[in-house]
C-alpha cells in the first residue's frame, strides 16, 4: 500500500486536533492537562504493552540501536554549528538545537503500528529504549549549561523511561506477567495513540515561526533530511533489513516532539522558539516522511 494512505489517518488526526484547539471548544488549561494525562499516564503503558511479551532478539537488534544512537548523535553535532550561522541567546539556542534530534513518540508508534503490526511495535520500543535516554540526556545537558537545570532529575522523572525499563525487565527476567494486568495496561495503551496525535495537532503554533525562521528552517532540515539520510546509509552499512530497517528508517523520519517545548519552558529554554520547531517540523513531515518511505522504506 502507498505509504501516504497507511499515514494519511494519523495526519489527519493530527490536523483534526489542530482545529478542535481553534474551535475554542475546549480551554488551553485543558489541552495542558491532557498532554500531561497523555505523557504520564497512558503511554508508559504503551511501551510496557509492546515489550513485556514481545519476542525480542537482542543480537539481531545491535545494528538497528547502533544506527538509531549514531544518527542521533549525526543530528546533534551537526545542530551545534547553529551558534556560527544565527545570533542566539543561550536560552534560543539550548532550547531550539533539541529539535534536530529529538523525535515524536507518538507519532513514530501510529506509523509503525500502521506499517508492521506488532513486530514492529517492537522493534521501535526497543529502540526507544535507548534513544529516549539518550535524546533526553543530550538536550537536558544543554538546556542545564543556559539555565541551570537539574540533569538527572529530568531524566529520572521521565515517564517514558520508565514504561521502557518495566517493560524490558518484565521481559528479559522471565517474569510472567498476569494476563488481566496485561489487558488493563492494554486499555490505556489502546488510547495513547489517537490522544496523542490529537494532542500534537493541538499543540501546533504559527505566530512565532516568522520571527525565527532561519534557525527553524536550519534545525527542521536536519532532522528530515540529514538524520534520514545518515540513517539509510547506516542502515546499508549494518546490513539491516525487514522490520529492524523500517523501525530505523521511521525513527529517523519522525517530526521533533511536543516535549520540546514542554522541556524548554520547564528549564527556562526560549519556549516560543521550540513550540516554532514543533510546528513547522510536524507539518513538514507530513509530506517528507511519505515521500521517503515510498523511496526507501
């Protein structure tokens, strides 16, 4: 099937979420309040869901976790010559060089999901499991030099981490977990998906993209095109194929996450630069994922 049409429901869903926001139906403490419930609550369960039972290969998934860690790392050293091409504050800078790198969760699981079924749910939570960590050290770091953040506290209070780490110790113990603990995870992790990319779409904003649009165009070209690009050539280098490859691929494609900005604001980042990046990324993905994964997938 066309890659457009298996992604065309998620997108739409996306810009559904947009409009619902624009239609003032619902208040803008209430979309806060639903990312969080989203975040915190009904995606650890998602990851839990995907890998506590999953038949996982750790050897066959070296290559696939060594491309994904190497085309963040691709992203990140190529986001920090920003500083010699655009004058940043410290705050601008620590907060939109995330961008490059950091990736949609929720997104990347619709369109796995879509793509490969469970298998591929996977594959792509297991490489999550090292990416999150890594993503949200890196960008933590930065944002702690500007403004003096606390570097392991985020990352100990990450949610996600730990739906990653429960999910992956429940499976590698042996441990067997209860089937109506399974189903009622399943209930929440059945509702993250469409939640979250409503909440995506909700987020989107437009006011500021003009006032930043040479480091926004900068960061959202790396993060769609050289991060992509750097992925397929490690996924020719390492050999990968079937699943391991299109969970990469569809990692290395996805729009930068909402808790871009939700991290900026938190640690004193310019937050009106990141929501930016969320903006135009997410809506530059739309037509930049469908047509790579056409090419290349």
């Amino acid at each position: 099937m066309n890659p457009a049409l298996v992604l065309l429901p998620d997108f739409l869903l996306i810009l559904f979420g947009h409009a619902l926001r624009r239609s003032g139906l619902f208040s803008g403490q209430f979309w806060s309040d639903a990312e969080k419930f989203i975040y915190f609550v009904l995606f650890p369960p998602l990851l839990f869901r995907a890998l506590a039972r999953a038949q996982l290969d750790l050897q066959a998934s070296v290559p696939m976790l060594l491309t994904g860690v190497l085309f963040t790392l691709a992203g990140f050293v190529a986001a920090l010559a920003a500083r010699h091409f655009f004058t940043l504050s410290s705050a601008s800078f620590a907060a939109g060089q995330q961008a490059a790198y950091r990736f949609n969760t929720y997104v990347g699981f619709a369109v796995i999901g879509a793509l490969s079924g469970p298998p591929g749910l996977a594959a792509i939570a297991l490489l999550a499991g090292v990416m999150i960590p890594l993503v949200n050290l890196l960008a933590v770091w930065q944002l702690a030099r500007a403004g003096g953040g606390r570097l392991w506290g985020e990352l100990a209070r990450n949610p996600l981490i730990w739906g990653i780490v429960a999910g992956l110790s429940a499976n590698l113990s042996g441990l067997s977990v209860p089937d109506w603990l399974f189903h009622a995870a399943g209930y929440l992790a059945d509702s993250a998906l469409p939640l979250g990319l409503i909440t995506v779409g909700a987020g989107l904003r437009f006011a500021a993209v003009r006032a930043h649009l040479g480091p926004v165009c900068y960061w959202t070209a790396i993060k769609l095109v050289l991060v992509p690009a750097v992925a397929l050539a490690l996924a020719a280098v390492f050999g990968l194929t079937g699943v391991y490859r299109q969970a990469a691929l569809v990692m290395a494609l996805l729009p930068t996450a909402t808790s871009t900005y939700i991290l900026a604001v938190r640690m004193g980042g310019d937050g009106t630069l990141a929501a930016s990046l969320v903006t135009v990324s997410t809506l530059a993905a739309m037509v930049s994922m469908p047509l790579f994964l056409a090419g290349f997938a």
